[in-house]
C-alpha cells in the first residue's frame, strides 16, 4: 500500500496555499509585499502554484528605502516584469524629500518605513497585506496570527488577535482597516532554504558565499559599498562571506562562509543555532522591543 503521508515541505506548502486562496476569496484588494529577499521570493513563488494556471491575481509592493542592496533591486524588477505583475514601488526617498518623514541620526530607515508603508497601502485601498515574515525569525513575530488584525491608523495590538482554531481565518474589516497576512508564518529559515533547493528556484547571488570585501563593526561584518564607507582608522579585509537575510546595504551584516551553492546553505543552516535577523541585522539591536515596537506602529 502506497503511504499518503505529507512531507514537512509539501504541509507548509498545501497551507500556504490554502491562506492565498482564502485571501483571495475573502479580501477585496490584496497585495503582496516582494523585497526580492528570499522569504519574498518563496511566497511569490507559492503564489504562483496557488493560481495557476491562471496568472497572481493581485499586485506585489515594495516598500524601497533607497539603500537596498543594487542586485536585489535588479532581482525584484526583474521578476515583476517576468511574471507581469503590477509593481507599486513605494520610495522612502521620495517621502523624505516631501517632508513625510525625516531620517534618523543612526542611519536606519526601518523605523521611517512604517508611514511610507501606510501612506500607500491607504493610497491603493489594499485592504490585506502578504508579507513574508516567519515566527522563527524574532520573537515579537511569534506572537502574531496568520491573519494579523490592523486598525484604521495600520496600528497591531499584540493583546487584542483574533483565534484561528482549525485553521478558520477572519477577513471581516471595516472600511480603513486592513489584515496583515503571512502565508510563511510556519516556515523556518531551514524550511525556506530546502524548499529553494527542492523547487529549484532562482535567488539573488547575495546569498551565496563568495569573497567580499568587508568591514568589522561591533563584531559584524558589513560590505564595503556606496553605503558602507571605510571611517578614518578602519581597514577592509577580502572574506568567504554571504548574507542570510537582506535588508538595508548600510545596517545588513554578511556572515564567514564558504556555503558557495544552495544545498551547502541547506547544511549550514541545519547547523546554525542563532536566528537571521540575531546574526546579520544591526537594525533590531536597537532594544530588546525594536520589532514589537515597529509592528505596533504599523511595520510588517
């Protein structure tokens, strides 16, 4: 007799699946949040599978801080094109220059995102968000729901979720609010990275070793690039480094190793036993509640 038992991947798949769907079915104007980083690009990818053949049938955004890393950008046009997607490119740069929003003494634009973030959602009349955030990644995501409840002014209290016994999800919003929504919430960073290697699915070169050159800050390596300038006293080195995670080029750290394909990051990552975003963002060492704190004020 044939076993009809699920692998691990082929569950966290089917669920996804399922949470696009029912997206779809209940919310009037999705939209999905694509970074080009790889947690975005296993939901678009799963998004696919979900509608096929039929094309996604709601717009991705990306929320661009203007200091991205370059490739990864290249990486996010290029697929929206591909697949011939709505892109809705919502510039922090932009809202500086129009007095939105002011950058921040330490150089992080994580925080200033949040507005930006609002201002288009509002602008677009999306009333659900796809992001692709997992509960293994920090511990203020773990506390959220599949569908995460945001009020009229994007705000999330953490006290006040809704149940999602049997997998039932609750889509009801009046007018103004709107439902965050992560398909990968399950997912870790492991599964992530052996559903890339089984899918076979393309990924930005960022996330494979190769020699960089790098600076050490704070015990942290960053590249050497239009954002990370050599201060007067440092001294860059060429290292075996990737990035596990990506976000702003001036804040993202790359960690040693010589993982050069994706299978190898399969195997390191078995191994690892600090989170991404613990190893790699400079960004979420502001205080033990930066992330709880940004999700409070409408951060995704």
């Amino acid at each position: 007799m044939k076993s009809h038992v699920m692998s691990q991947l082929a569950a966290l798949e089917a669920e996804s699946i399922h949470i696009f769907r029912e997206v779809a079915a209940e919310m009037e104007r999705p939209c999905l949040l694509f970074s080009g980083g790889k947690d975005s690009i296993v939901m678009l990818h799963v998004a696919r599978k979900a509608f096929a053949p039929a094309p996604i049938p709601f717009p991705v955004m990306h929320v661009d801080t203007g200091l991205n890393f370059a490739e990864v950008i290249a990486f996010r046009d290029r697929w929206a094109a591909q697949l011939g997607l709505r892109l809705v490119v919502a510039s922090v740069q932009d809202a500086i220059e129009r007095g939105v929003v002011k950058e921040e003494p330490n150089g992080s634009r994580n925080r200033i995102q949040t507005p930006v973030l609002l201002e288009a959602a509002a602008r677009e009349k999306f009333d659900a968000l796809f992001g692709g955030g997992r509960r293994d990644e920090e511990k203020a995501r773990a506390k959220e729901r599949v569908f995460s409840f945001r009020d009229e002014f994007g705000q999330w209290d953490p006290k006040n979720q809704r149940p999602e016994i049997w997998s039932l999800y609750n889509g009801r919003v009046f007018p103004g609010e709107s439902i965050r929504v992560f398909p990968l919430s399950n997912w870790t960073e492991l599964d992530i990275w052996s559903y890339i290697a089984e899918e076979e699915i393309e990924i930005p070169s960022l996330y494979l070793a190769s020699e960089r050159e790098v600076v050490e800050r704070d015990g942290m390596l960053y590249a050497v690039n239009e954002f990370v300038v050599l201060k007067s006293g440092e001294t860059s080195q060429k290292m075996s480094v990737r990035y596990r995670t990506m976000g702003d080029a001036n804040l993202t750290a790359a960690v040693e190793s010589v993982a050069d394909t994706v299978a190898k990051v399969v195997e390191e990552i078995a191994a690892a036993r600090i989170t991404e975003r613990g190893a790699t963002r400079g960004d979420d060492k502001v205080s033990e509640a930066a992330m709880e704190d940004r999700k409070k004020e409408g951060y995704f």
